[in-house]
C-alpha cells in the first residue's frame, strides 16, 4: 500500500472542536480510494468471519477508516448513517494490535465526527469491555 492511497489528515488535534471535524489521529486514514475502501472490505471480512457476526462488512453509504502502521492496513472499522443517525457498525484490528490504544485514542475523534452514534449489538467481549471501561455501555 503506497501512502498515496490513503487520505491525508494532520496527525493533531485542534483547540476549535469545530476544526476537529477534519482532523483525525496520526495512524487513522479514511477510507476514500478504491483500495483503501478493498483494504476496509477486507478487513470488514476479517470482522465477520472471526467473530461470527451477521454484517455486512461495507455499506455504500458508509464511512469507514483504516489504521496503518509502517504502511500497512492493521485495522478498520465501518461507520453508516441509517434513518439520520450515524451507527458503528463494526471494528477489527490485527490481533498483534489489539490492547495497543488504536481505537481508545480515536474514539474522542469519533465521537467529534459522528455526533452521539450508536454502537451496533451484538458486542464482543473487548468490545463490551472497552464500552465499560469508557462508561459508554
């Protein structure tokens, strides 16, 4: 994956929430070429077969993001928009990656660019336990 495929963002955070809205985490890349948005199908895929769950991995009206780190697609995870509120609706990250603080230091940024969204059901265990510990769940 060239760096090229992925969309730029600046690897701050604004003081004004209002510029946050453009901003995202250093590793954290929206999914907006064709192969980024085949890399967040994949992974999508990784999602479902591992956890068993019944989603579809990428919707047309979605808005997905895709970690990487040394250039390559670790995670991602897929946002829709359903009756005017946004719903996550599913998040994979490489089991080498998981517990390392990826979606802990995005989830503020989520939450600026996707307003008070739902999280889909059924969680997984590190999903349920990661709500808990954010006293979202």
């Amino acid at each position: 994956m060239a760096a090229s495929d992925f969309a730029i963002v600046a690897p701050r955070m604004a003081d004004d929430p209002r510029e946050v809205l453009d901003l995202a985490p250093s590793e954290l890349r929206a999914a907006l070429t064709p192969r980024t948005r085949k890399v967040a199908t994949l992974l999508g895929r990784y999602f479902r077969d591992e956890g068993d769950f019944n989603c579809s991995a990428f919707a047309k009206r979605d808005s997905s993001y895709v970690w990487r780190v040394k250039g390559r697609g670790v995670g991602a995870l897929g946002f829709e928009r359903i009756r005017g509120v946004w719903r996550l609706r599913w998040v994979w990250i490489h089991p080498f990656m998981r517990r390392q603080g990826l979606l802990n230091e995005a989830w503020p940024w989520f939450r600026l660019k996707h307003g008070d969204f739902i999280v889909d059901r059924p969680l997984s265990a590190a999903m349920e336990a990661f709500l808990r510990k954010r006293n979202e769940l």
